[in-house]
C-alpha cells in the first residue's frame, strides 16, 4: 500500500507506531498476522465495500484501518495466549490446547 494524502503512513510503518520492538517472535507475529490481513482484506472486504458503492478514498482508508486494527488484534491474542499458558503452567494443569 502506498502513502497517499488521505493515509500519511503505511503498514510497513506499523512497528514504528508499536514502539519499534524487534523481538523475534513479534517479528513473525507481524509477518503472520500481516499476511492473513492483507488476504482477508484482498479477498474479502474489500470486495464487500466496492460492491456496495463506497468511494475509492474511503476504500483505501479502510483498508489502512482494517489492516492495521487486525495486526494490532492479533498481537493481543498471541499475548493473551501466552499469558494463558503462563497461568496453566503456574497452576501445573494443561491446557486443552496442550
């Protein structure tokens, strides 16, 4: 995705927004959650808000927020398993995912 006037930053730039960690497996994570973003985006929603008319500047706003709101989540949820297993493993019970 290309900087434009309507989206000052791209999502190459999103670390940076995160406090610039490089820690390995936040690095992956990024990867893998960009990747899935990115083909969700391209596969699903946005065909969804073209469909229904929305303006192309609006579409491409969407996307940064999209994009960026689900790497963002996703980041969560791998810190809230990892606290999970921290827990399970404080607790010396397994999880069902174990």
């Amino acid at each position: 995705m290309m900087k434009n006037d309507l989206l000052p930053v791209t999502l190459d730039d999103y670390p940076k927004y995160q406090g610039g960690k490089t820690l390995m497996n936040q690095t992956l994570n990024l990867t893998r959650s960009k990747e899935l973003a990115e083909a969700h985006w391209k596969d699903y929603v946005k065909g969804l808000l073209e469909a229904t008319g929305v303006d192309r500047a609006i579409v491409n706003a969407c996307e940064f927020v999209y994009i960026s709101s689900f790497i963002h989540g996703y980041k969560h949820a791998m810190q809230d398993m990892e606290n999970s297993k921290k827990i399970f493993s404080e607790y010396n019970v397994r999880s069902n995912n174990d």
